[in-house]
C-alpha cells in the first residue's frame, strides 16, 4: 500500500481535479438579467361566517373567528369581509 505522505507525486491527480474543478464553477456563464416591474399582489376578499356556540361558548367562538379573520389579513393574500356586508344574515 503506497504511503501518500511520502509520495508527492501521487498527490498530484486528485489536486489537479480539485483546481480544474474549482476553476469550471468559479467561470460564470453568463450575466442572467430580470426585470421586476411590480411586487404588489391584491389581496382575495373573503367572507368568514362566524362560528356557532351554543350552552355558554359564544366567547370562544367569536375568539376563534377573529384570530381566523386576523391571520388570514396579515397574510397579505386575503381580505376578510366584515360579517355586515354578508348577503344572509
């Protein structure tokens, strides 16, 4: 079995992929370009009917809707529709 210490020249093949290989990622291939013409995405209106309680739960299920109605606002993707301008009431 060749001691590689003692031996430089054995050393030699795998450095020398080591530095062609660097050198092909280190080459770019080419400048990539874009152009960002608007970041703005309209949020979709959403209706979020208030959750049923009964025997003492109407505290919670209005907790539940709101946290609900708040998470999907902050997203940035929907527009909780306040529960007035519902069409069935």
């Amino acid at each position: 079995m060749p001691n590689c210490i003692c031996n430089p020249s054995a050393m030699l093949g795998p450095v020398m992929a080591l530095f062609v290989c660097l050198f092909i990622l280190a080459v770019p291939a080419g400048a990539v370009t874009g152009d960002v013409t608007g970041g703005r995405i309209n949020p979709l209106p959403i209706a979020i009917a208030p959750f049923l309680a009964g025997q003492g739960g109407e505290e919670a299920a209005g907790t539940i809707t709101s946290v609900i109605s708040n998470n999907l606002a902050r997203s940035g993707y929907f527009n909780p529709l306040p529960p007035e301008s519902f069409i069935e009431q």
